[in-house]
C-alpha cells in the first residue's frame, strides 16, 4: 500500500502539463537563453534568441510565453509582435531561407514552472517551461539548449547540460550549461539555492546529491542506489547514460525529472532513510533519462510512453535489486489502481484523444494501468524477448519523438510476434 500511496503522490505532484498544440511546421533549432532571477522579488528578466525553421511563407511564427511581459524582438524578417493569453505571435516578412532568427527580450513573476521560496531562499522550475523562457512547448519539438544564469556569489547552481563557463563579477556569478543533445522544452530547467552537497563518481560520471535539510551522510545513504541504478538502467536501454553529471535534488513539493538531473521532495528523503527499499521515486525520475526525455512521446496523447515506461522500470529494478516479489508486489499495486479506475467507469484507451485537462484518474492510468500492461507484454513474449525488445525499441528510437505505433511496430520487430491484437485490447481500446 505504502507503495501505491507514494506513486499515487508522484502523479499527482508529478506536473502540469498543458496540452500543446502540434506545430509540425515549426521546428526550434536551438534556444540560447540569458536569466536573472531575482528569489526575494520572485521575479525574472531574460532574453532569448531562438533559431528556428519554418515554411517560406509562413507570415507568421507562434510561441508560448506563460505570464511573461515582451519587452523586445529583434531579428531579421521582423515585422512586429502581439503577446496575449501566454501565446507570442510575431509577424515576419517574406524570406528566402525556412530557416530565422529571433531575440526575444522578456520579464515577469512567473506563477508556475518557476517557484520561489524567499525564506528559504531557492528557485527551481518544474515543467510549463514557457512560464519562465519564451517557447515553443510541444514535446514533440526537439532542440539545444543553452542557459545563462546570473545569480548572487555563494549560491549553487544546477541546471541542465554541461556547465562550460563561471563568471564572477560585481557580487554575482554568471553560470553557463550547454547541452550538446536536443531535447523537448519540459525537459530544460534548473535550481539555485544555498543547498548541501555530496558526490560520488560512476566511473566518469559525476553523482551529485543536493538538499538544504538533509546531512552530508544522509544525501549518501538516501542516494547510494544511484550508481546501480545507472547501471542497470544502461543495460536495459541498451544506451549508455552519456552525460557528464547526474544530479538530484531534495527540493519543495514536486517530483520531476529534467535533462541531466531530478528533483524530489523534500520530505522523501525521510522516507528512504526509514526504508532502504523505497527507491520508487528514485528510479522513476532516473529512468525518464532514457525514457522520456530521449525517446519522448512526439505529443501528450501518447503520454503514457514516457511515464507508464518509468513507472515500469522502477518495478523492475526493484526486481533486479529486491527480488521478484517486490516486484510482483509493485505490479499488484499497480493493477490495483488500475481496478479502482476502472470500478469508478473512468477507464480508457492509454492512447488520448485529447489530453487538453486531465483528470486524477487520467493521469494515473496512463502511469499504473500502462505499467501494468507493459507487465502483461512482457508475460506474453517472455522475459529475454521482452528486454531485446525494449533495448531495440530504445536504441531505434534515441534522441527521436515517438508514439505508440512506433512502440508497438518495434516490439514486433524485435520479437516476431504479431501484438496487433494485445495493442488493440489493451492499449487502444478500454475494455479488457
Ligand atoms: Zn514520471
């Protein structure tokens, strides 16, 4: 049970994801963003140049821009730009070459995606990226990413990509991250505080453990599964993880994975230190390394591939590390949330029409009722099938947007076995 309540916890504080709409001709090349947020004010000022492509006549381009207020575009094919109901619409002359740039000059408080705590004096984003960089937030648009962060001397900074350059001046030090793979914009974030650290290496890779309340010992301990995890992750992906660092930080109210690091809350770290099993939420978020912001769902209606997947996999390496019967336990959990779901008349087809709003029910189907079916998948075509078939599916599918068919096609690839009929029942349909 304390399982299920945990993972029921992890949906629930998981995200908010909006529903994007699909912009297929709008393809982001690469952000590169300078941020200065200011913690005691909850209050930011940024500029970010987007280098993009879109069709050659196309007199217009759109982003998402959250609460944010414009205060300038520059670029070339600029015409002029209206900002209203968080949607940026910039007019642009005719052009030779799909492909443009843009710099667009911003500020605000943000609300969401980039909270504040001005006691404790740290910021950190979760999700809905365009409260806090102008974007276009469709998963299914991947792009590079670089951050600039101006913030006050002595502070940690964490965010995604490789750091490449620190710049001290005048009391604040400029952080800059590279990251040298595209990635979908939820994907991008990162946290600055007065936190503790502690670190342990996996061969090159450095593991960095961060939190304000929790002791240098105390990191270590609720962390120490980290490096198995990697590994076991790495074999079962088939990829290995190709990172400089992964960090992971004890923060706030919130579960969600980034590129290159997590977040957790804060008071899980109690928890793992009364239990030495309790490594769900752990291997949930790592996992979504791999699954999720390398082979992402391409948009929110196949939203179950990146999260049913993580749930997944932390049962299995509950499995590969506990023993069978956590994991069957796990599944049973699962299963039983499923059944509550589908007691209440609410179940459906993991695959969304739409996912515009959500509901608690929603969510915790593509999660627990899409763990459990990759669990019925993996009873159906064996156990050594079912594990060359998700590396292949993995690796084929690495770096890429995907959905559901792409999934269920290499799975059959793989195995052999015609899963037109399983997909059908389990996936596409909501009788079973
Ligand atoms: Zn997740």
């Amino acid at each position: 049970m304390k399982i299920v309540s945990v993972l029921t916890v992890l949906f629930l504080l998981e995200i908010s994801i909006q529903a994007g709409a699909h912009s297929f001709e709008l393809d982001v090349i690469s952000y590169k963003l300078k941020l200065a947020p200011n913690i005691d004010e909850k209050f930011i000022s940024g500029s970010v140049t987007i280098k993009f492509q879109i069709d050659k006549e196309a007199n217009s381009v759109a982003f998402k821009s959250g609460n944010l207020k414009i205060d300038k575009v520059t670029g070339d094919n600029l015409i002029g730009f209206k900002n209203n109901a968080g949607t940026l619409l910039i007019e642009l002359s005719q052009r030779e070459k799909r492909e443009t740039e843009l710099t667009i000059d911003y500020h605000g408080n943000p609300t969401g995606g980039l909270l504040f705590d001005s006691d404790l004096d740290y910021a950190f984003t979760v999700y809905s990226t365009s409260q806090w960089m102008i974007c276009n937030d469709s998963p299914g648009d991947r792009a590079l990413f670089e951050i600039n962060l101006s913030i006050p001397a002595g502070m940690t900074c964490i965010a995604s990509g490789e750091l490449i350059s620190e710049v001290h001046k005048d009391g604040k030090v400029q952080y800059s991250y590279r990251q040298n793979y595209e990635s979908p914009t939820y994907t991008y974030g990162f946290a600055i505080g007065n936190f503790r650290q502690a670190e342990e290496k996996l061969g090159k890779l450095s593991l960095l453990y961060y939190a304000q309340d929790y002791s240098f010992d105390q990191l270590m301990v609720i962390f120490r599964e980290t490096p198995t995890m990697i590994t076991f992750f790495e074999e079962r992906s088939g990829i290995t993880y190709h990172q400089p660092t992964y960090s992971q930080i004890l923060i706030g109210d919130y579960y969600q994975e980034m590129a290159g690091y997590s977040i957790l809350k804060d008071s899980y770290g109690k928890l793992v230190l009364q239990d030495s099993t309790e490594t769900n939420l752990i291997s949930h978020e790592l996992a979504h390394q791999w699954w999720g912001n390398r082979v992402t769902c391409r948009s929110w209606n196949h939203f179950w591939l990146n999260e049913a997947m993580a749930t997944f996999m932390s049962a299995a390496y509950n499995e590969y590390r506990f023993g069978e019967e956590v994991y069957l336990d796990n599944i049973n959990s699962y299963y039983q949330v499923y059944e509550g779901i589908k007691h209440r008349g609410n179940d459906k087809p993991l695959v969304f029409k739409t996912w515009s709003n959500p509901s608690k029910d929603d969510r915790n189907l593509v999660y627990f009722k899409g763990a459990y079916v990759l669990h019925l998948l993996r009873e159906k075509i064996g156990d050594d099938t079912f594990w060359d078939a998700i590396r292949f599916y993995t690796v084929k599918h690495f770096d890429k947007s995907v959905e559901t068919d792409d999934f269920r096609r290499a799975l059959e690839e793989s195995s052999g076995v015609d899963l037109e009929d399983f997909f059908n029942e389990w996936v596409y349909k909501n009788e079973s």
